[in-house]
C-alpha cells in the first residue's frame, strides 16, 4: 500500500522553488516550474514514504526504550 503525502501549495511552491535552486547551483542546470513539479512528485511519491517510515521505526525505538526504563524504575 503507497501511502501519500499531502503538501500545501505553499509547501510544493517552496520545494519547487528548492529543488529548481539545486540544480542551478550544484548541476549548473536551469529546470522549468514543470520539471522541478515532476521531480518533487517523484520524491513525494516513491522516497518519502521510505523516510516515513524510518521515521516511525525510530520514533518506536525511541519509545520502546524509554517505556522499559520506566518499568525498571518499578522494580
């Protein structure tokens, strides 16, 4: 199941607007308001689920190991 991201067009203007100054200084490429659209689709649709997801993974693990100190302390 994909999960998806919902970006305000705030959000989507500014990460345009970032992935559009990326390729300009770091690739010496100038990219249109569609490609760089594309691009931030792409990664909206294929990457960020993954970092979600490493996200929760840790928030979890975070969690879990303060959880189990509390317990300690009821010993």
């Amino acid at each position: 199941m994909k999960q998806s991201f919902e970006l305000t067009p705030q959000q989507k203007e500014d990460m345009t607007a970032a992935i559009k100054s990326y390729f300009s200084k770091e690739r010496n490429e100038d990219l249109g308001d569609l490609a760089a659209s594309l691009i931030l689709d792409f990664f909206t649709e294929e990457l960020a689920p993954k970092f979600y997801n490493i996200g929760v993974e840790d928030s979890h693990a975070f969690l879990s190991a303060k959880l189990e100190d509390i317990f300690e302390i009821q010993k």
